[in-house]
C-alpha cells in the first residue's frame, strides 16, 4: 500500500471503471488514509476512525465494482453484503454481527491461501517422498540377524535406494500417472445433531467438529487414488502440517480489524420510517443494530473476539424513494462522506463497451476465439450498442451498464448457438448488422421489456 499513492489507485481502478471520478477519488482517500493510520506512532493511533463513505445512484454505475476493485487492490478483507437480508434481533433472518463473522472467515482463508503457497514447495517435496513409500516401501528393520550378513543387507539397501530414484524419475516425468495407491483419508461424515435455536448453526460461529473433535474418534476410510489424485491430496496434508493455523488466525483477525471492508448495498432499502405492518416492519431495527457494528464494537467469531472500529464500511443505494437523510440520525453520522454518482450515457457506454480491461467487447472475442473464430467489430457498432442501451434504459427501467449484457447477449445470441458448425472463421459485426438484429426488439415496447 505504501506505493500506492490516491492518484495511483484511482489509475488502477480506471482499468476497470469508466468515469466516477468523485467516487473513485473519495475511495482512494479513504484506501490512503488506512496506511497512514497503519504509520502513526503513539496512543493517537487507535483515535484515528476510518471515513466510511456512501455511494449514492442508480444501479450499474459501478457502485459494487470500486468497492470490488478497491479492496483487491488492497489485498485487504472484503465482503458485499445486501442490508435488506438483515432482521432486527428477535425476528427470523440473519443478525448483523454475522457480517464480522463472515469477514473473518474470508480473512482466514486468504491467509491460509497465501501461506499455502509459500509453503508450497517445501509441501510437494514431502508429498513426493510419502508417494515413493507407498510405491516402494522401505526396508523394515531386520529381525533376525543371522539371515543376512552386514554386506548383503547394505547391498540390498543400495538397490532399494538405486530403485527409489528411478521410481522418483519416472514420478515427475509423469511415466506412473495411470499406477494407483491406496490412501488412507479421513470420512467426512460426523454424528448428525439438531440446534434448537432461533438462529442458524452458521450465526452461533461453532464448528461442531472442532467443538466435539476431542471427543469423537477420528474416522478415516481407505480409498484407491491415481498417482496425480493422490499427490495433489497429499501435498494439500502436507502444507497443512506445515502452515501454523494460530498464526494464520492471528494474522486473518489483525487484518479484519486494521484493513477490513465491508460493503454494505442497498442500504436504502432499510432507509424510512417503519409503517407498522409488511416485510419492512423492523427496517429501523436494522439500522439500530448496525449502528454499533459500525461505530465499533467487538464482535464473538469462532476465531475469538474481534473489534470492529476500524473496519471500513462502504454503503451504496439508488435512494429512488428515500433519502440518506432518512436513515437514523446516528447512523448518518457514522457514514461523513457522501458521493453521487453519475447516470451513464452513451459516450460513457461506448467506453465500457471498448475500454476497461474485461470490456464486454473482448470478453466475447476471448469466447469465440476458443472455436477458431475471429470476431470484429466496427467502430460505427459500437455506437449502436451504446445508442440501443441508452434508448431501452430510457424507455423500461434505468439498469446502467448491466443493459450492455443483455443487449450483447441478444446480439450474439444466434452466432454464438451456430458457431460450432459455422465453415465462417471471421465475423464482421457492423452498425448495420446491430441495427437488423434489434430493431423489432427496440421499436416493439413489450417485446423489449421482455427480452431487454
């Protein structure tokens, strides 16, 4: 992060996002501004809160994606979570906390992935000698003295190692992939067992087997493997052995609680005040428990307990029928800085068609080049597009870029059904071509809104 300056990051994330300039400038600061938190020495440090932000505008104008991208860019714990699956406590539905407890379990499989991979080497050679054993067991010791003098013994040794390196040889030139060796590997069943609680099991944050692994004797089953199957299954044993999974946890719950973020959509829809009856009766009940996940609060994981105050928050909603300013006042409090994002036009669609580095344009190249076929698109087509996704997004319900993807898939739909037994090598996609293919679709309003 430290060579990540806020003008750095916000050329990555214009890789992938066209335009938002105010929202992707706000969400560099506040990226920078976690690494400088990181470099403040003395007691002030813990004072210094991170600047939670919320994302105002309609949907597909990449308010997920900066979030997305940000946070890999980060390298740093990320969770999207829609607020509307929240409940009040006391209602049926998931509580608030068990975001945390989410985002700890994404932050201890990023750790136990990238010790993995350092570990990785060290992992494959012993998975490779495990395999040479069960190809070629070695020498038991030898009982009975009088059979073999001390030379016949140090031969047979001898031979036994001269066999264990061509056996090694042909192993990584892949000559014993068809062989197969039977391992002995643990059965994943385990005593079934009902939790009476208002909660699901995955809220109480227990792992059943951790919890009774004492107490249950381990099942392990024998199963025949090919060589690749089984060197893959023993060099997975083999980095377990070797990563220290209380560091890992350490490390995941240090990295939650310093560079979390957790981006929280559609927060509009727990914005307003509750009616008193419908699905939204505990719409302020929400926004009061999260309140204090969002202030700081220390939250109980499987992995121990977990403070929240410096955990990024991103909020994001269209706010079409409420207002931020609907939210509890507590709450808006929590969120200081508020960006509005522009709806897309059609210069902004011609870019995302073209632009980006997973544009929609070349993702459908890489497709059709997987069957030997070229596909080109004139200049003039992409203008098409962008005029035909303008004009339905006007029309039928404002999506954003997300109207890119469906009038792409109804474009191509009948070359991508045909390609395989197309004798055609090169496919050219003009404004013509765009305008024929959907033409009756856009003038014919009800045909449009279904398939649009």
């Amino acid at each position: 992060m430290e060579e990540l300056t806020p003008k750095q990051i916000v050329q990555e994330l214009d890789k992938y996002i066209i335009g938002q300039d105010k929202a992707k400038k706000s969400v560099a600061i506040a990226l920078r501004n976690r690494w400088r938190r990181q470099q403040v020495e003395g007691d002030i440090r813990e004072e210094i809160m991170p600047n939670n932000i919320i994302l105002i505008g309609p949907t597909g104008v990449g308010k997920t994606e900066i979030a997305r991208r940000l946070a890999k860019l980060a390298g740093a714990p990320f969770i999207k979570v829609e607020a509307s699956k929240f409940t009040e406590v006391g209602y049926v539905g998931r509580d608030v906390e068990s975001i945390i407890r989410d985002l700890v379990d994404l932050a201890v499989s990023m750790v136990r992935a990238e010790q993995t991979a350092i570990v990785q080497e060290k992992a494959e050679q012993l998975a490779e000698e495990r395999l040479l054993d069960l190809l070629l067991p070695p020498l038991k010791p030898n009982k009975d003295k009088d059979a073999f003098s001390d030379s016949d013994e140090d031969e047979l040794v001898q031979k036994m190692n001269r066999t264990r390196e061509k056996l090694k040889e042909q192993l990584r030139e892949g000559l014993l992939d068809k062989r197969t060796v039977e391992l002995e590997t643990p059965s994943d069943s385990f005593p079934m067992m009902q939790v009476i609680s208002p909660i699901g099991i995955e809220e109480m944050g227990l792992n059943i087997q951790e919890l009774f692994g004492p107490m249950l004797p381990k099942k392990t089953k024998k199963r025949k493997l090919t060589i690749p199957e089984a060197k893959k299954y023993l060099i997975q044993e083999e980095s377990q052995k070797l990563i220290d999974m209380e560091d890992v946890i350490k490390e995941a719950i240090q990295r939650v609680e310093n560079s979390g973020i957790v981006f929280l959509d559609e927060i509009d829809k727990i914005a307003g005040d509750d009616d008193g009856h419908g699905p939204d009766v505990s719409r302020q009940g929400v926004q009061r428990d999260l309140l204090p996940v969002v202030e700081g609060t220390n939250v109980m994981t499987k992995y121990g307990m977990v403070k929240t105050d410096h955990v990024l928050f991103i909020a994001s909603g269209a706010f079409h029928v409420s207002k931020p300013s609907d939210l509890i006042p507590e709450l808006q409090g929590r969120f200081p800085i508020r960006v509005e994002l522009n709806s897309l036009t059609t210069e902004d669609f011609v870019r995302i068609l073209t632009e980006p580095e997973n544009a929609l344009i070349k993702q459908y190249i890489a497709l059709l080049k997987t069957e030997d076929v070229v596909l080109n698109f004139s200049e003039d087509s992409y203008w098409e597009i962008a005029r035909t996704a303008s004009d339905v997004n006007e029309k039928a319900e404002n999506i954003g870029a997300r109207r890119l993807h469906t009038i792409m898939t109804t474009l191509l739909e009948d070359i991508l059904f045909e390609v395989p037994e197309m004798k055609k090598k090169q496919i050219e996609i003009t404004q013509e071509t765009v305008h024929d293919r959907l033409k009756e679709i856009v003038e014919d309003e009800d045909l449009s809104r279904y398939i649009l």
